[in-house]
C-alpha cells in the first residue's frame, strides 16, 4: 500500500503554495512573526470586558458577585468567570515613509523602510494572533482583528508612496489607545515632541523605534565623499570623513538620546535598531514591552 506524504512535509508545501500569492513584503513579516511566535505568551487579561476568557477556582479575595454558579455546579469547587480586558486592545501602528527612510549603505541591506515595513506587519501579526485589534494610524480605518487586517495592512504598506515630513500624522485616538512608531526620526525635534505630546496629553500611551542604518551609526567612509540631504536640496563635501566622525557620532548619540528622554517624558518606550541586525530580537523586544505595559496598566486605569 502507497504510503502519502509526510504529515510535516505536506504542510510544509500547503504553506508555500499559499504564499504564492502573498506580496513578498508580507511573505518576510509572516517569517519573522513565525520565528518570534513560539517564545511570547498571548497578551489577553483579565478584567471588566464583555468577552468570556476562562474559568478559574475561587481564590480569598475574590467577590462572591463573580462566582459562576452554574459551572460550580457541576463539580465540589467554586469557579470565578473572568472576563476578557479589554481596555487596551486596539493600536495603531504607523512607519516612516519619508524619503530619508529609503537609504540602505549596500545590496545586501534592506532600506530603512523595508525593515520598518516588516517589522510593522510581524509585530501586527503577533497582536492579530493574541486577539489585538490593529490599525495604521492615518489609514482612515478602524482597529480590526479580522482575518483580512493583516493582508489590508500590506497592501496600503506597498501601495503607499514614498512622501511625508517624517511625523506620524495627527490623529483622534481614543483615552488609553496605544501606539507603535516606527522611523529614523530625522526630524526637528521640537516638532517631534510637539506631535507625539498631542497623543500624551489624550492619554495615548506609545513605542518609538528607532531604525537606522549601519552606515548612519558608524560613518564608515573614508576620505573625500560629498554628503546629499534625501529629503532636500543641501549637501556637504567632507575632505576626509575620518575627521568629522567623532564629532558625527556624538551628536547622533545625542540626538538618540534626546529620543529616548523625549519618551521617557511622556511614559514612553524608545529603542533603536540597525538593519544589519535580525529583526527577530528588536520584534521580540517591542512585543514585551508591549505586553509589560499591558500589564502595568492592568493595576491602574488600564491602557
């Protein structure tokens, strides 16, 4: 008797056979998530939501109000019916599609934007898989965590042209939304914090990620190379680069570091990422940062 293939095996060409069809951006995001899953714990709580999360043993301390008595009916023990929390279970993502997020220092690296665009869908993927309800911020759409949501995220992701003045755009988000922004935040800082403030001061909790280049971290060039500005007409002719690196390295770690302060400020979360670097570890670092909010919140008004 014939023997089918193996089980593995036969999953493995269903999985390549459906991402066929898949844009290769969301192709590379759905590999990093897949890579991250199995290491993070879903993010649900409980709390004073509608949804029916699970039944637990009456602990002390527990009001007898939340007692389910028809499933304590069915055995000796008292059970608790917890409930889903939520109150922090929409965010909105957004990443830099400015033109400076273009710039990769070899063939080898991914631009700025890809690596922001990957990230983004990978950690959507993660939150979609915890039941999180995902948006873009300046989509136009409401946070959902239908099956569609990540295939929609991206396609505006691809479709979206290269533009912008490297600031999430204003927008109305509910008291205890939360948000995730991604980009080189080679802007103005007082324009930056003038933004992000408009989100603090509605209660918006919020994550900055940095990316950069390795290139940008390091300035590695040696001798004579003319300096364009991406997102303008100015340029820089450097004699000899090795003598304005230290310099250069200074005010870009103070600039990261005003970053980092500007979150801490606002309750925020700052990190910074290269692209010579796996994403799995800065995905890895973002979602529990994520949930240790989540959890924070959970002892005071909630996210």
């Amino acid at each position: 008797m014939a023997t089918g293939a193996p089980l593995s095996l036969t999953r493995q060409q269903a999985a390549v056979e459906a991402a066929r069809g898949l844009p290769p951006l969301l192709v590379a995001a759905l590999r990093v998530a897949a890579t991250v899953a199995p290491g993070v714990h879903g993010r649900r709580r409980v709390g004073t939501g509608d949804s029916f999360w699970q039944f637990r043993p009456y602990a002390t301390g527990d009001s007898i109000s939340r007692i389910d008595w028809r499933q304590s009916g069915k055995s000796d023990a008292l059970f608790i019916r917890d409930q889903e929390w939520e109150a922090a279970q929409s965010l909105w993502l957004w990443r830099d599609a400015s033109p400076s997020m273009l710039y990769h220092s070899g063939a080898a690296l991914p631009s700025k934007r890809e690596r922001a665009e990957v990230l983004t869908l990978a950690l959507a993927s993660l939150l979609l898989r915890a039941g999180e309800r995902v948006a873009l911020l300046g989509d136009g759409i409401a946070p959902s965590a239908s099956r569609s949501t990540l295939p929609r995220l991206a396609a505006r992701l691809t479709e979206a042209p290269e533009g912008g003045d490297g600031l999430p755009p204003p927008q109305a988000i509910p008291r205890h939304g939360r948000l995730v922004l991604i980009g080189d935040f080679f802007t103005a800082p007082e324009a930056l914090e003038t933004r992000l403030r408009g989100f603090a001061d509605h209660g918006v909790r919020g994550h900055l990620v940095q990316v950069l280049d390795p290139a940008e971290v390091a300035l590695p060039f040696k001798g004579r190379v003319r300096f364009l500005d991406s997102e303008g007409a100015d340029e820089m002719l450097a004699r000899r680069v090795e003598d304005i690196r230290p310099a250069y390295q200074v005010r870009l770690s103070a600039h990261s570091a005003a970053l980092a302060d500007l979150a801490r400020r606002l309750g925020w979360s700052f990190a910074r990422h290269s692209t010579d670097q796996t994403p799995t570890m800065a995905l890895v670092a973002l979602y529990q940062q994520l949930s240790d909010s989540a959890g924070r919140a959970r002892g005071g008004e909630g996210l």
